[in-house]
C-alpha cells in the first residue's frame, strides 16, 4: 500500500486503549513540559506537540502502537535553532521538514534511514544525552543554562557558589522518587507502580515545595490568544536549508528506529494480531510528517516516535492506534483544563526529570554493544561532533569514521609465516585478500623453501581475483617443484573437496563466502554469492562456526520443494547457511563458498554433485582421467541437469575434464555436515565407513570445538558470561523430538539462553500417572513452568519421524514402516525404546478412531499414514501437556500458553496449529527489513 494512500481506518475503541491512553498521558505530561523547557521554548509548545503527535500520528501512523510527540533526541536541534532563528522561524523549519518527511515518504525510502550504522544512531543519542544532562543541571542548581555544552561547563563552577537551596531540593527529591519508585518491593509495591514515576516525582516535588512554601520559578503558561504561531522563515537560505535537513534526519531516523523497536515489543504479546506487530514504515514516516506539519503550524515542537511513551503503550496493554488517539485527547483536556494545576510544578523539578532522561540517553548496554563490534571509535566520534560541533556535523562525523573504519576493515589483511616442530610451513591469512595484500602474500609464501609441504590456512570472507591467481601460481609452482599445499577454511579443514572450477565468477573475478560473518542465512539469495542475514538473535555469536556450502541452480521440474528456487538449504549444526546461485541457461554459475574451497576447485575441474532426497547429500567424482591438466581460471564450465524420475531428483554435473580419484570425497564425507569439508581418511586408504584414528568422530569433534574456541568463543563469551551471572531466564519451553534433522536453534533463530529444550524420540510427553511413566520430561516441564516461569509450551513434530514409524508397524497400518520396537507395541514391551512408545499409544488410537484427515495441513490432506499419525501426535501431546498439575495451574492463571508446530523437513517448513481448529497453518516467510531490531532509550 502506497505511503500516500489515505489513512488507516481506526478500529472501535477497546477499554484496554481506554486505560492504556490513561497511562501514556500520563507519562507524556510532565515530560512535554520538561522538553519544552529544555530547548527554551514556550512551555505550552511542548503540550501541542504531544497532542498534535498523538492525534495526527496515531489516526494515521503506520506503527499503529508508536507514540509521537517532543521526542528528548530533538532537544539540542531545537534549542539551537531557537536561539539561532528565533521560535516563529523555528516553527517554519519545523513545517519544512514535515514536508520534506512526507515526500520521502511517497518516494518510499523510509528503510533507507535504518542503513545508518548503530554506533552512529546510537553515538548521536548519548552526544544527545549528554548535551541535556549538562545545561539542566544548571537549572537544577538554580541558574540558567548556556547556548553550548563547552560554555555550560566553563560556567558551572561559578554556578556551583549560586546553589539555590530550593531549586536544589525540588530537584533531588525529584530524582531520589524517580529512582526508587521502579524498585517499590511487595504487593503495595506492584500496585503503586502503575502510576508512572516521572508523574509522582514532579507530583511529590510540587507538593513539597508547596507545603514548605518554597518560593521557586514554576511553570508559566500563558494565555492561548498570546500563543505565537509559526511565521515565514527568516534567516539566510542555506542556514534554512542545513536547518530544515537536520530537523528531517533526526526527526525521521528517531522514528523509524522507534517503530522498530515497538515492533519486538508488541511481537511478544500473543494476544495482538500480527497486523499490530509489524509496521509499515514508509506510512509511519508519512504520519510523522504530518503530525510535523500541523505541529509547527500551531506553535508546537517537532515531533517524533518516543520510545518511552511507546513501551508503557504496549506494556498498559494497548491494542490499536487508539490509545495514541486518546492520550492526544487527554493532553488537550489538560491543555484547557489544567493550567492553574501546571503552574504549581516548579521547573526545577521539570529540569531534573530531563536530565534523568538525558543522562539515561549514555547507554552502558550501547557501549558494551559497539565495544564488541569493534565500532568504539565511530561512537565515541560521534559523540565528540555532537556535543562540541552540533548534531548534524556529529552524525556527519560519524558517517565518514564508520566509512573509513570499514574501508580499513576491508583492506587490512594480517599474514603470517611459521614452521612447526613436523617441518610443514603454516601461512596465516587474517582478513580480506585483496589485491592490496599481493605484494605481501607473495613475499610470505616464496618464503617457504621448495618441496615443503605448507598448510595456507584462509579465514577471510573474501577474496578478489588478483589474490586469487596470485595463490594459484604459487600453488602450481611449488608443487611442480615437489611441494605439498593444502589450503584451509576458517575451521582448519583442508580444501580438497571436488568442487567445479567455475566457482570464480568470469564477470567479475571475485570468490564469495556465502553467510560470511552473519551468524545465519535464508535460503533464496539470488545472484549475489552470499545469503540474507540476520536469523539469528546474535549473529557474530555464530561468526565463522559454520562455512557456507556451495549449491547450484536452477533445478529442473520435479525437484524437491526444499531446493526449489533456494539451491539447497545447509543444516550445519544449528546453522542454516543457505547458499543460492542463479544462472542463465548460457550463463555460468556462480555459487557462494569459502576462500579454501575455491582455490582447492583447481585440484577438481570437473565433479558431480548428487541431489537426493532419501538421506544426505553426497559428493563423488568421475575418475576416468588419472591426471587431467587443470581447466583455466577464467574459462567456467557448463552444466546439465539429468531429467528426474520417480525415485531421484535431478543430478547436477559440471561438463569438464573428470577429477582424479585422488582428489575424490570420500564416500562418508558430506558437505552438508557440521564440520564441512572435513575427511574420515584419505580417499583408498579405509574401505568406505572406517575411521581411522585421530581423523574419525574424536577427530571431527576436537577440530570443531577448536573452530568454536578460535573463531566463535571471542564473540559469544561476554554473553555466556553474563547469562552464567544472572542465570537462565528462557521464555519458552519447546519440546520436539530427538531427530538430528531437527535443529531447534535454526528453526527457531533462537540464541543461548532463549528456549529450554526437552528432546526425546518422538516428542512425547507420558501422562501423568501412566504405566511405565517417565518422570525426566515430567520433571522439566515442573522446572520450566514453576522455577524458570516460561511463558509458552511448544510442542514441535516434524515428517518422516522414525518413532511414529515404529508405531505404525507395531500396529499393522503402516507397509512401510519398518519394524524393530513397533512390534512390541501393543504387546509386551522388551525394549526400552518399545517401552518408550508406548506413550505414543493414544496418539494412534486417536488416529484410528477420528480417522484420516481430521487434522491436517493448511491447503491440503496429509500425505500419508505417517504425516497424519505426526499431526495427530502433536495435538495428542499437547492434550498430555495440560494434564500436568504445573501446567493446569499455570493456563488457569492465565500466565502461560501452549502451541503445536510441525516441522516439514523435505520443505523445510515450518506450520502452527491453529488456535481451537486441528489445521496447521503455514508460517510465512518475511522478507528482512533491516539486519537487527535497534533499540533506542
């Protein structure tokens, strides 16, 4: 829908709008004056922008639950354009802006203001922040602030000898309510705060000074037919211009970045419709520029998203734009109303409540934030522009910091040259290999003496094709001359895969990782080596864990849903690195992988990929060619794609010259695992299925907790580190079968500390009571539901499970089935994997008596015996569920709820059962806004 379109047609008002507006208004009060008397504006301009941002905006806002009106972030703009340009011109740029909002807007650019770096968004806010903190302070202690931070400070030992006792005491008690109102402890303690704490501390500091006859200058609000209103701007144009452009930047990135975050508030609450939870953001900036418009036109400030007034909206309980509606309603009711009361609030009680704000505005989770991205320079820039320069100038400042700290990022490379106590010669590649780094990759490696065997391990994620050729002829050189060269991924594993050569793109020459340094990626990524991001709460938590696995496309007709369009999804230990190559039927592919893997594509012009979709992926090569002369770098090979029957699926084979069967996999070796690339022995040394010894389980496991050590445990540590303080606080306890198919991290982009997890074979939960009950899941249902409190129960089946298998051959409905322990079902159980089953027991029965169909996928009936029988168990299970007395006390307090969900792993695709209706319904696939939810004070 078009930003432009008309407005949102409101939906009938709910009580819980009702009382949610109630809360916001009373938020928002104090707070409007507190703004306003910051930036040295009237007073009265602070109450029309809260109630201008909460009628206009919330009847028409995109982010139906964001809460606009003067926003702390917009202070220090404001007051310096105040007293640059005086208020009616100030109120001219605040209109100018509303209309440069509102054509962004149409042109539908509102994403692009999310592309600011955090560090920037965040820098800018404490720069911000502590602009604030400093000039209120010397309301606090009874003067009057300065035009600059540098003059507020010169002036502050002097206005320490001028402390007025009053204005000091207002303000402390202020502060002292606003601080410890939060922490009241006990029932009297849970009822108190839901009044606000900013409303009682003004409220108590006004009574304080009122019963001790304090004599303070309080609020001033003059009469509404003495009310200025904006005038024609008045000043030089570019001035204007540069006025008008900052008031749009802050206005519109606060805004944005405020949707945002209301956004991951509201999806928390189930009981909002997924219409309330996500925000049309170009909409919301349209809204914004409105609301700016009608503001500055009648006086007020300019008026952005308010994070503050937004999270009480959402936590009241608030259900639709109303209750931002409502709570404008109530400030004009104040407006008119109220005066005599407002005039009793000293302003040194308003200032100290600013200054809280401001002070709060330095973030200490902010700092430790872009302290581990390594991004403390660009925030700290930023902070220094703002407070000493400006906020245009410092948001500026932070922009060319970022672009240059990136541009280093890009062009440093650390390599490094060492032998160990073996003889064998390691070289080191730490970061981008550019065509910058030749000179010195080519120094390092003619270092190694000739006939040594050398490891080149590479754990960057990218690679130009001036390093890449400039590798390969040193490669051919030294093994010519009877060297030995292994190339190695970040994981230490070595790059002899059989990969086609044309993995180096013939447009542009360039090799890419395809999730380099993201964490996670979706499938679907298409022309572009490398997968979208951000699936996963913590992305550099999981940086480097896993390599991205090469896949091809396009698929012919009859493949599999799970490869359709996306080339193939990865399951790399909790990871989907999902990499996708588009091609033209002329074209070559160009398929993402690691630095390792392309440069080992030499050893392996040719090579055939089998797709299939009875078990994992496997990798062989043709060895009609002992010694084939390796394929050119810049000549790619074509491919074909067999016709599939009914039993197979397409077979992808790259028409060159075969690979030698020393570069062959071996036949255990599957890209697709955990440890990619990684060998059980070298290929004719073991009969397929031996493992030799240091290279078999033990081996793929100790060089996998060495991956994690040296390339993910830096990045994840400071949060393992803080979950082991505080402890676990997971919100879900989501049960699911032990299928190692099924990765409960990669389905759900869930990180340590998020879910608590029972897994067992078939995601069964034994009823209470039952024979041969089994007290373990019992027991972690009682923990997560009594001491843990999670808020939600899922129960997650998943197609082709083994264990309802076993229950249909058990029971004889089943012809392919199998058999084993499902024969004792029913029976006398001998196993304990059949004694086990037999929790699955009422699932069949119910399966039986409620027949075929009765609970299915959304579109369509279940495929078979089994899939009907693993729905089926899902809903049975959840049955189970309430029947623990834990649980049962927890759904009547209406402090937890229960969800089934079924795992479809062919399609990888995930379904969730519909509230009160046995149909799954699919969950659909959104398309990435912005790599993560930033959260502002």
């Amino acid at each position: 829908m078009s930003a432009c379109a008309p407005p949102h047609r409101l939906s009938r008002l709910s009580g819980a709008d009702l009382s949610a507006s109630v809360a916001v208004f009373l938020i928002a009060l104090p707070l409007s004056l507190g703004i306003a008397l910051a930036t040295g504006a009237p007073l009265e301009s602070g109450l029309v922008a809260a109630a201008v941002g909460g009628i206009v905006a919330g009847a028409i806002g995109g982010a139906p639950l964001q809460v606009s009106g003067p926003a702390a972030g917009l202070t220090v703009v404001t007051a310096e354009l105040i007293h640059r340009y005086g208020w009616r011109t100030t109120c001219a740029i605040t209109v100018l802006a509303g209309l440069a909002q509102i054509g962004l807007s149409c042109l539908r650019v509102a994403r692009t203001a999310l592309a600011v770096s955090p560090a920037v968004v965040h820098g800018m806010l404490a720069g911000i922040g502590v602009t604030i903190a400093v000039a209120q302070l010397h309301i606090v202690l009874g003067g009057t602030p300065q035009s600059s931070v540098l003059a507020n400070l010169r002036a502050l030992p002097a206005q320490l000898t001028r402390i007025h006792p009053g204005a000091l005491l207002a303000a402390a008690l202020t502060l002292a309510v606003l601080t410890s109102w939060p922490r009241l402890p006990g029932r009297l303690g849970r009822v108190a705060r839901r009044l606000p704490a900013a409303l009682v501390a003004v409220a108590t500091a006004t009574v304080t000074t009122a019963l001790f006859g304090l004599r303070l200058p309080v609020v001033n609000l003059p009469s509404w037919s003495s009310h200025a209103l904006a005038g024609l701007p008045d000043g030089p144009v570019l001035g204007i211009a540069a006025a008008v452009l900052t008031t749009t930047l802050v206005c519109s990135v606060q805004s944005l970045l405020g949707a945002v975050a209301v956004d991951k508030l509201a999806t928390a609450r189930p009981d909002l419709p997924p219409r309330m939870c996500r925000s049309d953001l170009n909409r919301e900036l349209f809204s914004q520029g409105a609301a700016n418009v009608v503001s500055g036109a009648l006086g007020g400030l300019p008026v952005a998203g308010v994070v503050v007034r937004s999270t009480a909206n959402v936590k009241a309980g608030a259900k639709s734009g109303n209750s931002a509606v409502l709570h404008g309603v109530w400030v004009v009711a104040a407006m008119l109303l109220l005066v005599p009361v407002l005039e009793l609030v000293p302003l040194a009680s308003l200032a100290a409540l600013v200054m809280a704000v401001g002070i709060r505005m330095v973030s200490l989770h902010h700092i430790r934030t872009v302290t581990r991205h390594r991004e403390v320079l660009v925030y700290g820039a930023t902070i220094l522009g703002v407070v000493l320069l400006g906020v245009l100038e410092g948001v500026g400042i932070g922009v060319a910091v970022a672009v240059a700290v990136a541009l280093h990022r890009l062009a440093h490379t650390r390599i490094t040259h060492e032998e160990d106590k073996l003889g064998a010669h390691h070289v080191r590649v730490r970061g981008q290999l550019t065509f910058l780094a030749v000179p010195r990759l080519s120094r390092t490696l003619h270092q190694v003496p000739h006939g040594a065997r050398c490891v080149v391990e590479l754990s960057g994620s990218y690679m130009d094709h001036a390093a890449y050729e400039a590798l390969q002829d040193w490669r051919k050189s030294h093994t010519g001359q009877g060297g030995e060269v292994e190339i190695a991924g970040r994981a230490g594993n070595r790059g002899k895969e059989p990969i086609a050569e044309d993995l180096v793109s013939a447009h542009s020459g360039t090799v890419h990782w395809g999730a380099a340094h993201s964490g996670a990626a979706r499938s679907g990524a298409v022309h572009s080596g490398a997968a979208d991001a951000g699936a996963m709460r913590s992305a550099p938590a999981h940086s480097g864990a896993y390599p991205a696995v090469a896949t091809a496309s396009p698929v012919a007709p009859g493949a599999s849903r799970g490869m359709a369009e996306a080339g193939g999804v990865a399951e790399a230990g909790g990871m989907a690195e999902a990499v996708a190559v588009s091609a033209a039927a002329t074209a070559p592919t160009t398929p993402a992988v690691p630095m390792a893997a392309a440069v080992s594509a030499a050893d392996s012009p040719g090579s055939t990929l089998d797709w299939s979709t009875t078990g994992p992926m496997s990798a062989s090569a043709s060895a009609s060619t002992p010694n084939p002369a390796p394929a050119p770098v810049s000549t790619p090979t074509s491919t074909s794609i067999s016709t599939p029957t009914s039993t197979s699926t397409p077979t992808l084979t790259p028409t060159s010259t075969p690979t030698p069967a020393s570069a062959s996999a071996h036949p255990c070796c599957r890209p697709w695992t955990p440890w990619w690339n990684h060998r059980c022995g070298r290929p004719g040394s073991a009969a397929p299925g031996a493992v030799e010894s240091g290279r078999g389980g033990q081996g793929q496991l100790a060089r996998g907790i060495n991956a994690f050590l040296r390339d993910t445990a830096p990045h994840v540590r400071g949060e393992l580190a803080r979950l082991a303080r505080e402890g676990q606080k997971p919100t879900q306890l989501f049960l699911t079968c032990a299928d190692s198919r099924v990765v409960t991290s990669m389905i759900t982009a869930s990180g340590p500390g998020d879910l608590f997890v029972v897994r067992n074979v078939g995601n069964l939960v034994p009823a209470p009571g039952s024979e041969s009950g089994d007290d373990s899941v019992a027991a972690a249902i009682e923990y997560a539901v009594d001491v843990l409190e999670v808020q939600s129960i899922t129960v997650c089946g998943h197609s082709g499970c083994g264990a309802m298998q076993a229950l249909l051959a058990g029971s004889g409905a089943g012809s392919d089935a199998g058999s084993g322990a499902g024969s004792d079902v029913g029976s006398v159980a001998r196993t304990p994997l059949a004694r086990w089953l037999r929790h699955g027991v009422p699932s069949l029965e119910r399966t039986a008596v409620e027949g075929r169909g009765w609970v299915r996928l959304a579109g369509r009936a279940p495929a078979d015996a089994v899939e009907q029988l693993c729905l089926t168990n899902v809903v049975q299970q959840l049955d189970h569920l309430r029947a623990h007395e834990s649980v049962a006390r927890a759904l009547r307090e209406r402090r937890l709820e229960l969800h089934g969900m079924y795992f479809h792993v062919g399609d990888a695709q995930a379904y969730l059962l519909r509230t009160g209706d046995p149909v799954f319904a699919q969950v659909e696939a959104e398309v990435a806004g912005i790599e993560g939810l930033r959260e502002q004070v």
